[in-house]
C-alpha cells in the first residue's frame, strides 16, 4: 500500500476545515461464490473490490465520503470532499501515525486463493447429492458456497495505524419439499472465520442431509394452533430473537438517540435472573469474531446482561461521544462504502443451570421450537415476529407431533423477563445481519430455554 507520510498528508488534507477527529479505511477484498440449483452449476464467480472510506468527526456531526480510487490523488480529492462538509477554521492537529502490530485470534491453513475451485466445486456437489437425495419428497435443493479474504488498512489522526486481514467460508444449503399441492423448506448455513479447512471440522453432507430432514418434516406436519402458551427454544439459531429483539437495542446507534426500549436502563434489571448475556467478538475462528474492529478498536468479550441486570452497551466512537461511554470494540461495516457503527459479533445468552429434558418435562402443553426462520422487528419497542421453521408440540411434558406454520410473537423485553429456565450447552448459528452500516457476518446462540408463556401464532 500507500508510505505513512502520504496518508498524513491525506488525514491533514481532511481536517483543514476543522473538526475534532479523521479517518481513513482502506479495504481490498477477493470474493468467491459458486452456486448450484438441480445438479446444474449455475454459476461460480469470482471478484475483487477495492476502495477506501474517509470520515470526518466534527463535534457529534459525521461526515464520510469513499472512493474507488486509492491512489494519491484519488484519496486527496475524497479528504477534500469530507473537509468542504465541516467549514470551519482548523483547530485540531493531527499526531504522527504508529503502526500498532494486530495480533491475529484466528488461524487459517488454507486461504481461499490457495484451493482450486476444483475442490469448492466437489464440496457443493457432495453436499447436493445428499440433501437431493434424502427422500423423493425432495423436489428442489440449492447449494452456495462463498468465501472471502479482506485487507484492511486504518489509520486517523490520534497517530493509529493498523493493518487486518480477515478470511471467512461459508456453505449454504436450501432444501424444498413438496407434495403437489404445497411445498416446505429447510436451510443449513455453517460457516466459519477460516479458509477451505473448515470443511474438516464440519460435515458438509450432514448439514445437506439436515436441510432435507428439516423440509420433509414440516411437509408432513399438521398446522400449528395458535394461543398463549410456554415456548421452549431450542440452543443454536434459536438465539436470533435475542439478536433481532433485544440485541439490535442494545447497540449504541439507537441507544445513543434514546431510540431503544433499552435507553436510560443502564444498571437496572432488564431480564429474568437466569439470564446473562455475552457479544463477543474474540471467539477463534468464529463467524462473527474480529481481531480489531472497523474503527482499529480491540475486539473484546462484552457483558451485555449479568444475571438480568444491564451492564453495557455495544459502542462505537462517535455514538461513545453522544453517551460519554468508551467503544467496546463493536464498530463495524460492510465495506469501505459504508460509515462504521455499532454492531453485534457473536451475541448469545449464556448457559445456565437445567438440564434439556428438564426443560421439556417441565411443560405440559406447550411448543418446542426447535429451528427459528426470518422474522421482523421494531428497534425501538422491540416488538418482533418470527417464523419458527421446524417446531413441535409439547404434551405432557414430552416432544410430540411436529406442526408447521408457528410464529412466535412478543415484545423483546417482555421475553428477556419470562424466560425462567435455561439449558447448559450453548450453541452457535451463523447468519448476515442488515442495519444502516450494511451487511456483516453474526453468530446468534444460546442454550435450549424456556419461557414461561408466549403467544404462538398458528391456526
């Protein structure tokens, strides 16, 4: 990349026109994706995106300009841009850049430019001709593998200067069940901040064969009655309504504007006793985990909730300002075209002290939600509605019939306060979350739990 000394020049080219604090994010990234839909490989592409972001703080106002063009001239006229914003007179200095050395949490042994797509091919092809071949009721399967290498460069006017890399895999599977008259699906998508070895440590056809399952068994189910009722969660992607309900409102982006249900609760109790909650981004080789964030910050292991009780926030510079709080290594976005802001990592509910059959026993009548789906979510009152993709019904306190079409319904803080049991072995489900910074890759997670009474939607 570019000498120290011009990208002084390129942070003193961007506060010339005052403001309190400038930035600079380069990114050069390699991405790959093959696609496959009815043993037809319907594409396998690869690509390369470069750019750099400069931001402007000025006070509690943000100004962020980005640009393909990464040469001198090409950032000088980006830091100019993001200056003519500000138009004041130049108070602030900035201090000689120091490159901090990253220490990397996340070991890869075989970066994706390393594999041929020979081998991505024979893992996607495997994995179809097991989900295709789970029972004739499968009538359509997709399978994508993806995979990406990014390189980071930040620098800004304290004198931080960092440079990341960071590698992650994934491989998704969708499976479509049919009958003639109506059609279900199942979808497995594990995926792993390494390179091609990940497919080592997880068995590719058994999460094809379990996208299959997943669909024939809610092709076959009867439809879910609706009401109020106890709810079991399972552990895994189950953690979702955490992330979509509670988890989006305890980011500083609406925190800080007093636009979360959460806002002004700091210290006081927000959830049942049994309830302790973690983002942590410094899980090896996790799929949300990062050695630094976007902002150069030092990704930690973050206490959200302990034992109900709120202890912190997820946090990023400029939002850190608004609240007079310190960033917790959460600042993240998509890509240089996007400012940072506060986002989750790995966020999960930790585990507690009862067993699975346990909790199963424990209600009579009731739902087991054993995969969660998509679902919506207001930020600001945290009221949410998901799509629970396989469930069952609880009877007696024992797992009985399965039965499709469940949605759970509720407010996130209302959950947080009625889960009343939780299950002692967390598990993780990988996913892509939205919010105004982009796309970035989470983990959601926690262990089975109860929770005492919520509404199902059914029929």
């Amino acid at each position: 990349m570019h000498d120290r000394e011009m990208f002084m020049s390129i942070i003193d080219e961007a506060l010339s026109s005052g403001g309190d604090f400038a930035e600079i994010f380069l990114e050069d990234r390699e991405n790959n994706s093959i696609n496959m839909v009815n043993d037809k490989l319907e594409n396998a592409v690869s690509g390369r995106d470069q750019g750099a972001g400069i931001r402007v703080i000025d006070g509690l106002k943000s100004i962020y300009v980005y640009t393909n063009d990464t040469s001198k001239e090409g950032l000088a006229e980006c830091a100019k841009k993001a200056a003519g914003a500000v138009g004041k007179v130049r108070i602030q200095q900035s201090s000689e850049l120091v490159e901090v050395n990253v220490q990397n949490s996340h070991e890869v042994i075989s970066a994706p430019s390393s594999v041929s797509n020979k081998k991505k091919v024979e893992v996607v092809r495997k994995a179809y001709a097991r989900a295709k071949g789970y029972s004739g009721e499968i009538i359509q399967v997709s399978v994508g593998y993806v995979d990406s290498d990014q390189r980071i460069w930040i620098m800004n006017s304290e004198g931080y200067m960092a440079h990341d890399r960071r590698i992650r895999t994934r491989l998704y599977i969708q499976s479509v069940a049919g009958s003639g008259s109506e059609n279900q699906t199942g979808f497995e998508g594990p995926g792993m901040s390494k390179g091609f070895e990940m497919f080592e440590e997880i068995d590719a056809e058994k999460h094809a064969e379990e996208a299959s399952r997943t669909a024939v068994t809610m092709l076959n189910a009867k439809t879910c009655p609706a009401g109020r009722m106890p709810v079991v969660i399972n552990n895994g992607f189950g953690g979702v309504i955490f992330h979509e309900a509670c988890g989006h409102s305890l980011e500083a982006t609406s925190v800080a504007k007093g636009n979360s249900v959460f806002s002004g609760k700091l210290g006081k109790k927000i959830a049942s006793e049994c309830v302790t909650a973690y983002d942590n981004g410094t899980i090896p080789n996790a799929w949300g985990s990062i050695n630094i964030d976007d902002e150069g910050f030092k990704s930690c292991n973050n206490i959200l909730i302990e034992n109900g009780i709120l202890k912190n926030f997820m946090i990023d510079r400029l939002n850190g300002k608004r609240m007079g709080m310190k960033p917790t290594g959460n600042s993240r976005r998509q890509s240089y075209r996007y400012a940072p802001t506060s986002r989750m990592t790995n966020t999960y509910i930790a585990s507690g002290q009862s067993g699975r059959e346990e909790i199963i026993n424990s209600v009579n009548e009731g739902l087991y939600a054993k995969k969660m789906g998509g679902g919506s979510v207001n930020p600001a009152t945290g009221e949410f509605n998901f799509a629970v993709a396989e469930g069952y019904l609880i009877r007696n306190g024992s797992i009985d019939k399965p039965v499709r079409g469940a949605t759970l319904i509720g407010k996130g803080s209302d959950i947080l306060m009625k889960i009343d049991m939780v299950g002692s072995e967390v598990k993780l489900g990988q996913g892509m979350c939205g919010s105004i910074s982009g796309s970035v890759p989470t983990n959601v997670g926690q262990p089975i739990l109860r929770v005492s009474e919520m509404t199902v939607g059914g029929r």
